[in-house]
C-alpha cells in the first residue's frame, strides 16, 4: 500500500539545510536527507506528493529539489489542504504557527491520519492544549518531531533506566546545552522529561535575553526566544538543573544522572556517553548494557528522520503506538513557559501551569 504525504512549511528542517547542521553550500540548493521529506523518501510506502508555502521562490526550489510537480507546489497551506488528499502532512513552519497550522491539517478535507509536527509543538501551552485536543477529537495522530526519541540508543537507554533499573532511584540531573530555549534547547528538555519518564511539578527560571539566532537566520525582527535555564522539580521527586545558556560554538549537549545504584554521563556533541555502577561506596565505570558507541550527532541525528518516517509508516499501518504525542510534548513546552514565568515575575510556579498562565506565548522563529 501507498500512503500519501504533504508539507507545510518549504525552510530547512523541511528538507532544504539548517545553518549549523549541513553543509553551508548546499543549504537551500539541494535536497538534504536529515528532514522531513528525507524521511520519506527513506520509507517504502510514503510518497511526498504535494508541497505549500507562502514564498513563491522557496517554494519552487523545494519543489524542483524533491521533484514535486509544479501543479502540487501551493502557495497557501489552505489550498493544498483542499485539493490534495492526504495520509500524513508535515508542519514544518515556525513555531508560533504550528498551532494554525496542525488545527487546519486536522479539520481539512486532506483529513489526514498523521500529523508530523516539528518542535517545540508551539509557543503556549493553551495552543499546545487546543492541537492536541482537536487532533484527538478529529482522530488524528500527532507526532511532534523531538528526533532523539527515535533513535535506538536513546529507546535503549530508556529500557535501561525506566525497565532495568540500571540507576536505581535517580536523586538528581544536571543538564547544558546551547541557546535559545524553544529553537534548540527543547530537544534537551524533552531528552530529560523521556528518560525520566516524569514531568516537573516546580520550576524556577532565569531568562538572560541573549540568543544567535538573529543573526544566523538573518532575522528582521527580535522575538522572546534566548538563552536561560533554572532548575525543576520532577513529580518523582528528582532535581534537575537546566543550564542553555551558551554559545553555539562553545557548547556541548551533556546531561549528568546520578542514581542510588549509578551514575551516568552523555555528551552528545563530544559523542562520549560514561556509566558508572555503584559497587559498595563506590563508583565503578562499565560499559552500558547493549550500547556499543555514545549517540552522536553525525550518525544518529541523521538517521532520526528515516527511523521517526518509519515510524510514522507503522502508524498509518496500525502496527505502533505514537513514540512523540503532543501530550509528551506538552512536558517540555511547561518548563520552558514556567521559566519565563518564574524569571519575570520572580516566583518559583507550579506545574501545570494556572489557566491563565497557559496563554502566555514566547515568540521565535
């Protein structure tokens, strides 16, 4: 069987390059494999049909590098919703338009049954609240593109710590990673909130307003998104300190577990990933179980997009559970949000957010 795929969205992470990540010469020239439409072109069963985007040029050089007929290039999502049928549609728009974008694929007459939502699900919470409950109402899969849950070291690992125990108890994390907190340090934040398999119930925050992203995208605009961090609180009682402070150049994705049985530590930038049990007072490193190399960003980052296309396949087929629901995305937006909350109105605030407190938006790109 055939299934039939669409994106909304023609910018990097579609399928055309993202500063930072591939090579500079091929950026918005050819077509880039680790993407949403890279994805599909990896599975057996999905063909991408059918592209939209507001910016005609864009558009159109999508369209001639992924060879999708001019007559399926749309310049409004709209119109490509209203022809096209469709099985799965791709959101891979700026985030302060995931949510317009994932309610219309939903209640379109594309009536798709998957939607392959790029991260952070959106820019409040009440929005994030509002996509997933019309996307369960319309039964409607939302896969929100958080790569590192599909990649095999990572679901490893889980088993290791959630199935196996191999930590036993975890007391505390600390974290690090790069600015800007909804660009690029949700992919940490939702690391932490897999592994743990937990969500905060208090947070405490600090925004210091810096980000590169300005100047990397060449933007035209200030938007709220920057570097900050603070500490939260897990519902199973585990402290964890957030620090996304630094500079693209300098930074390395790192993450340190401490538990009543172990310890552990993942560089993925460095790819080095360190585990230590606890052997009468002391810690003894070993080797993980069933884990031969650390994760890196060169192997598995590139492979993410086939394996979450995959499984996207599995789900139009009804032979997997969704592995990124927007509910667990949620998880991650809630920290980010209750950071900014804490910071401006100097309070720690409890998880879930207040009704009100659900609204606040955090402008990006």
């Amino acid at each position: 069987m055939s299934y039939r795929a669409g994106i909304i969205g023609t910018g990097g992470i579609a399928g055309m390059g993202i500063l930072g990540m591939h090579d500079t010469d091929a950026i918005g020239k050819e077509k880039i494999h680790a993407s949403h439409a890279g994805g599909y072109d990896a599975t057996t069963e999905i063909e991408l049909v059918a592209v939209a985007d507001i910016d005609e040029e864009n558009l159109r050089t999508f369209g001639e590098a992924w060879a999708i007929p001019s007559d399926r290039q749309y310049l409004s999502h709209e119109a490509m919703l209203s022809e096209e049928d469709l099985d799965v549609v791709s959101v891979c728009t700026p985030s302060f338009l995931h949510h317009e974008h994932v309610v219309s694929a939903a209640q379109s007459d594309a009536a798709p049954d998957v939607i392959w939502c790029e991260k952070p699900i959106a820019s409040s919470v009440s929005d994030a609240d509002e996509m997933i409950d019309i996307c369960e109402e319309t039964n409607t899969e939302l896969v929100v593109n958080h790569s590192f849950r599909f990649t095999d070291k990572l679901q490893r690992l889980y088993t290791l710590l959630q199935e196996e125990r191999l930590l036993g108890e975890v007391n505390a994390v600390s974290t690090q990673f790069r600015m800007e907190l909804l660009r690029n340090s949700t992919h940490l934040l939702d690391t932490l909130v897999y592994l743990l398999d937990s969500h905060a119930e208090l947070v405490s925050g600090y925004i210091s307003g810096e980000n590169e992203a300005v100047d990397s995208l060449g933007a035209d605009h200030e938007v709220d998104d920057s570097a900050g961090g603070g500490f939260a609180l897990m519902n199973d009682g585990t402290f964890t300190t957030i620090d996304c402070t630094i500079p693209r150049a300098i930074s390395s994705m790192t993450l340190q577990f401490i538990g009543s049985k172990g310890k552990l530590y993942m560089n993925n930038d460095d790819g080095e990933w360190r585990y230590w049990r606890l052997v009468d007072g002391e810690h003894v490193e070993e080797s993980l179980p069933g884990i031969t190399d650390a994760w890196t960003w060169e192997d598995d980052y590139q492979n993410a997009f086939a394996n979450a296309a995959r499984h996207i396949q599995s789900l139009l087929k009804g032979n997997a559970t969704n592995r990124s629901t927007g509910r667990e995305a949620l998880r991650s937006l809630e920290i980010i949000i209750g950071f900014y909350v804490s910071h401006y109105t100097g309070s720690q605030v409890d998880i879930p957010l207040d009704r009100p407190l659900r609204r606040v938006d955090i402008t990006s790109w």
